[in-house]
C-alpha cells in the first residue's frame, strides 16, 4: 500500500495541473447538477418487517387520511374568557373555514363539532388534513396554515400550530460551527507555524466536504436521503477532512526540514502518513456501512452518506493534497533557525530537550500500575451515568421553546393530557365480515382490559375498501413516556386473543407506535453491533501492529470513552446539567440513533489515534529493540499531531452541540466528549501505562498467526532509502524487515 501511495503521491505532485484540474471539474458537475435539479431530503424513518408498519401500509391504500400528515391550530382564549365567547367562537370558525381551502388541504375539522374543545373551555384544538406525505407537503404550504392562524391573534386569541407537519431542522450551519472552524485555524497555525501551511488541510477539507454534500444532495433526487443524513455527513467530513491532510502535511514539513527535496517529500509523506490516512479512513467507513445491518433505512442512508465523505475525504487528502505541494514546493520548507524549523528536525533527531509530549509519557509510565487504575476508575464514574440510558425518537416536544409546534404541543398537554400528542392506532382488517363491528369489538376489549394508562378509546372509523376499520386509543402519558412504550406492548399482548374472537387482523400502529417500534429495534441491535465493532477492531488491529495485546488494549480503550461519552449525554440531555448552557430546550429520552450512531464514528476516530500514536512506539521498537525508551520515543513523536487532530475534532464536532437540529446535538455532544477522553485520557495516558506495564509482551504475536496473517507493508518499510527527485520508483526494501514489522509511521 505504502509503494502505491508513493507513486500516487509524486504523481499528484508533478501532475498537480491536471489533479486539480480533475477536482476542479467534479465540484463544477455536481454543483450544477444540484442547482439544476436540487435536493429532495425524505423525513420519513420506516422500519420493515415491523408491526406498525405493517400497518401503516396497509392503512395508505385503505384509509390514506390516517397516514398523512395533520396539523392542530389551537386555540387558547384569555384568562377570563372561553372560546365559547361569542367574539372568539366566530374567529375560530372563520380560521378554521379559511384553512380548510389552504394548499394542499384536504380538510379542515371545526373543534366545536368534533367536541375538542378542553374541560375549562379556554382551549380548542382544530384538526386540519393533509392526503400527503412529509416530503410531498409543500414548505409554502406550512407558511400559508402559519399565517392563517397568525391571523386570528389579532382578536386576542392565542393560536399556535402542531402536528406532523414539522420535521426536524436537518441541515443548518450557524455560527457555532464557523466558530468551531476558527478554532480549527487557530490549531492549524500554532501546530504548523504557517498560514500557507494551515491554510492547506482547511481548503483540501472544505472542497472534499462541498463535492460530497452536494452530490449527497443531487442523489436524494433518485434515492431515498432522511433528512438527518447531511448534518451527519457535514459534522464528520469536515472533522475527518481536516485531521487527514493534517497528518499527510506534517510528515511532509518535518521531511522537508530534514532537507528532503519537495517532491521526494510528498511522495513519502503520502505513502507513509498517506497509509494510516486510508486505513483510518476504512476504519470509520466499514463502521459507518455496518449501520445497515441494523435493518433500518434512514439509518442505513445516514450512514452511507457519512461513509461517502469520509471516502471523499481520504481520496482528497492522497490525490489533492500532494497536488497542492507541488504548487507550493519549498515554500513549506520551514524557515532556517525558525521555532517551527527547530522544532521539525527535533522530530528527527535524539538528544533534543524534552517535549511536553514526551514529560508526560514519562509521568503516566513512572507508575504504570496507578495510572492505568486511575483511568479506568476515573472513566467508569463517568460512565455511570449511562446506566440510566432511555431512547425515544423525536417529536415536536423536543422543538425549540419559541417555535409555533412546540407552544402548540405544550398547550395540548396541559388542555388535553399529554396521550393527544401520541395517539395510537388500533387497525382492524376483516376477511369480509363488518370491519364496524370487529372494530367495535375490539375498542371493548381494549376497555375491559382496564389499562391505567389509557385516557380514552374512540368509536371506530371505517374504510371505504369495506374491510378495514381503526381503533384511536388515547394514552394518559406524552409519547416518548416509559408509560405510553408500556401501554403499545400491552395492548399488542392482547391483540391476538382480539384477533381470534373477531376473526381479523389486529395491529398496533400509527406514528407514535412507529417511533416505539424504531427504538426497541436499535436497542435490540446495540449489542450486536458493538460486538461487530470490536471485533472489527481487533482484526484490523491484529493485521496492522501484529500483536495480540495492541488489539485488545484498543478495543478495551474504545469500550471506555464510548461508555464515558454516553454517561455525558445521559447527564445533559436526561438529567440536565449544562443543559441551560448548551441550549437543550427539553430533557427526557435520547434519540434513539444516537448510541448507534455514536458508536460507530468514535470506534472509526479511536483507531485513528490508536494507529497514528502506537505506530511510532512500534517502529522505534523494531528499529531499537528498546520497548521502555520506545513507549516515550514514540510519544514525543506522535503527541503533538495526535493532539492537534483531537483538538480540531473536538472543536467541530463542540461547534455542533450549538445547532438547532435536537437529533444532531446528543451525537456531537457525545462525539465531542469521546473525542477528548480517548485522544487525551485513552491513547495519550493509558496507552503508555499499559504498553510500559506489559513490557515487550506488548509485541507478541504466535509464530503461526504471523505466517498466516498478510504483510499489508502500510508502515512503508520499502520506501526507507532515499531516492532521487527525478527517480519515480520505489526505495529498495528495509533491511530489517524480515526480523519484524512496524506500522505505519506519521
């Protein structure tokens, strides 16, 4: 891998016209192509092979009125006053006529004939229908139903609207991320010493980040994106694009300050740095792809989409970058006798003062034992937390507190009972008896079942078809509530027995059943798929440093900034600490994706830090022989560029925690802490510990599993002798090679 690197790197380099030319020309075709045809982002979250959905597509061809989406316009009168008042009665009911004939509105139902008018009569809540999907309605739609009832304030009502014509924010970026890219800059400057330096990885990221993004948004044309998908896909592609081309750019300074001719430079620096580049890169895209086994589609996509720029992102930084040397050529040479020009040949040389990289390295390694029992002892408290982890997917009560849907979703509860924000749907299908009558049946079954969280069961409605009818049962609890999750799962214990006596199908359903089911299906697919995500670990370790103990040591580090992370968004966005701080406008369950997908990131980034850090320890091993000086060697080389990229990460995904997409925050809030705890407190202090404890064991692999396993050659090992500028081939091989291996060197 290493050679091929190499040669696409000098490549890039005396190419460098062409090879932006070629990036250049994609970010023109996507670009126009998405604003030619533009975007169409679904926000609908489906989930196969469920019982709610089932029933929800049968319900679209039977019933489509009870799977479109709907709106309320509620109505509150003043303290005083009720909306039986003659002046408010008359608005109400001109509000409701005018937005019955509102685009795309198939009706409009008044509160007073429908009886939704609360026990205190002060609030009235108008059912408006809409025969469509999320992604069909229309935003101009949802601006028009605003501006009606926005209109009926003028009376002194107070009129807010709900309902599930709102979706998530999805993709917004405000001034919390430009304030994380700042930070990005700030980090890049102090690291390299250069503007012309810093100013590479940010523009290789940001033109890696913009092809992906858009040519996410011009497939959603003709697949299926959620909406959710490029928020994700923008927060790791930015973070991964600029750690990428920041690993690759150091190598080829400190190179260059050796005095290593520029191109000769860059193709090392690709084929060395560039190797533990594509094998993180692979690390966090194999991650992400395996959320598809979790069999959920926006799930799947989300992952995709992300998988897609960390792609885009690892291709930039081994074509473009080297590209972008070649136009610079020694200019990035660091100036003779500069700090920056002493502190790049420190990196290549012994005997140089002591780093803070290397002191600490040398104060967590003094007293191995200690500080490998501090660590876990510190992580696990911080992980308590997530012991009390409870999922739920979003609705409109997790809105923002000075949105319309929020105000409306509150003033249901308190006039209604929090279950008119999540009914359920009880669908009932006959083989051609009366579905009226096996409905109602089943609506008294329900009753006689005497479930204390049901507040109400309606009288069935029928379909046109002649064979199906629905159940609406009312919970006395909101729709993310441990209760109502309680009641779906009783109710369907039931539904069998209900089923036999009226000789029908009975199935739970409707969007708050959906939502329940989307929830028990990730919390069932956490276990295996974090065991997938270990394993994964282990083996791609095994293959990279060829030892057992590296291995498990990754994956037991992994284990606990995962566990860390988690206990930090339980603290917040359960228990609410800094919640004020951070703009969380609602506590109570997480988003049911976040684990998952949380987990899948930071298992990608560990490895990053996990390759770029030990990779040094094990080459001064090999090239040495001494494990104890090799632990700190390895350190001061690595500290600086390994805290760096965590410093940037951080900051990105930090800048994330500020945006208004609720499904968003939990993830780079959880990223945000798994990043500093594994880079600082993982790999930079119990990596050392434990290396030192174990001693030269730490290399150990049986003779036979080193025979088996393939010599991927990612440390570069061919490439140790210098060549020529003009001479594009490969070094001859290490020497050495033959008596050990060492990973990829950064």
């Amino acid at each position: 891998m290493a050679t091929l690197l190499y040669k696409l790197g000098r490549s890039a380099f005396r190419r460098r016209g062409r090879f932006l030319a070629g990036w250049l020309l994609l970010l023109a075709l996507v670009g126009g192509g998405l604003a030619a045809f533009g975007s169409h982002l679904d926000s609908e979250a489906t989930i196969p092979g469920s019982q709610s959905q089932k029933g929800i597509d049968i319900l679209e061809k039977s019933l489509p009125s009870s799977t479109g989406v709907t709106a309320q316009i509620v109505f509150v009168a003043p303290r005083g006053s009720t909306v039986d008042d003659a002046r408010y009665r008359s608005v109400i009911e001109k509000t409701v006529e005018t937005a019955g004939g509102a685009p795309q509105v198939e009706t409009a139902v008044d509160p007073f004939e429908a009886e939704s008018v609360s026990a205190d009569r002060r609030t009235a809540m108008a059912q408006v229908l809409y025969p469509v999907k999320r992604d069909a309605l229309r935003d101009t739609s949802v601006e028009e139903l605003e501006r009606i009832a926005f209109d009926a304030r003028s009376s002194g009502l107070e009129a807010e609207v709900g309902g599930t014509i709102y979706s998530t924010a999805g993709l917004e970026v405000g001034i919390g991320e430009v304030i994380g890219l700042a930070v990005a800059v700030v980090v890049l400057l102090v690291t390299f010493g250069s503007l012309l330096a810093a100013g590479l990885p940010l523009l290789t990221a940001l033109l890696g980040l913009v092809v992906g993004l858009a040519g996410l948004l011009l497939v959603s044309n003709i697949a299926t994106v959620s909406f959710t998908a490029p928020s994700l896909a923008l927060m790791i592609g930015l973070a991964v694009g600029i750690d990428y081309a920041l690993l690759i750019l150091s190598r080829h300074r400190t190179q260059l300050a050796s005095g290593m001719d520029p191109e000769e430079s860059a193709g090392r620096a690709t084929g060395t740095a560039g190797s533990a580049v594509v094998f993180a890169g692979l690390t966090v895209i194999v991650a992400l792809c395996g959320l598809t086994v979790v069999g959920i589609p926006f799930l799947s996509v989300m992952g995709l989409a992300a998988a897609g720029t960390v792609l885009l992102s690892v291709l930039v930084a081994v074509t473009l970058l080297p590209a972008l040397l070649g136009f610079a050529g020694a200019r990035l040479r660091p100036r003779p006798g500069s700090r920056t020009d002493r502190r790049e040949r420190a990196a290549t040389q012994d005997g140089h003062r002591r780093t803070g990289g290397e002191r600490w390295a040398r104060l967590v390694t003094r007293r191995p034992l200690v500080t490998v029992v501090a660590v876990v002892v510190g992580l696990a408290v911080m992980a308590l937390p997530a012991a009390q982890l409870s999922l739920a997917m979003p609705d409109n009560g997790t809105a923002a507190p000075e949105s319309t849907q929020r105000k409306a979703y509150d003033l249901i509860s308190d006039a209604f009972g929090p279950g008119r924000n999540g009914r359920l749907l009880v669908f009932v299908q006959t083989d051609g008896a009366d579905p009226g009558a096996a409905a109602g049946t089943v609506a008294r079954g329900i009753d006689d079942l005497g479930l204390p969280e049901v507040l109400s069961v309606s009288a069935p409605q029928t379909a046109t078809d002649g064979r199906t009818a629905i159940v609406t049962v009312v919970p006395k609890a909101g729709p993310r509530a441990d209760e109502t999750v309680g009641l779906v799962r009783d109710i369907r214990a039931a539904t069998p027995a209900l089923a036999d006596r009226t000789d029908s199908d009975v199935l739970v359903t409707g969007s708050t059943a959906a939502a329940i089911d989307v929830s028990d299906r990730l919390k069932d697919s956490l276990l295996p798929f974090a065991v997938i995500v270990v394993g994964l670990a282990l083996l791609l370790l095994l293959l990279v440093f060829r030892s057992i103990v590296v291995p498990l040591k990754a994956a037991f580090g992994f284990l606990l900034s995962v566990a860390a992370s988690f206990g930090a968004v339980v603290a917040v966005f359960q228990w609410g600490w800094l919640a004020d701080q951070i703009g969380v406008p609602t506590t109570g369950p997480v988003f049911s994706f976040m684990p998952i997908v949380l987990m899948a990131v930071l298992f990608g980034l560990a490895m990053d830090y996990e390759v770029f850090l030990v990779s040094r320890m094990r080459e001064e091993y090999v090239h040495t022989g001494r494990h104890g000086a090799s632990v700190i060697s390895g350190a001061r080389h690595a500290s600086r560029v390994v805290t760096a990229a965590a410093l940037i990460m951080f900051a990105v995904f930090a800048s994330f925690v500020t945006a208004e997409d609720l499904t968003l925050k939990p993830i780079a809030l959880g990223l945000a802490v798994g990043i500093l705890v594994d880079a600082v407190v993982v790999r930079m202090t119990l990596v050392p510990a434990i290396l030192a404890l174990v001693g030269e064991r730490s290399w150990w692999l049986p003779r036979w599993l080193d025979r088996m396993l393939p010599d991927l050659d990612m440390e570069g090992a061919k490439l140790s002798a210098p060549t020529r500028p003009e001479d594009s081939g490969p070094a001859p091989a290490h020497p050495g090679r033959g008596n050990g291996t060492c990973p990829t060197t950064i």
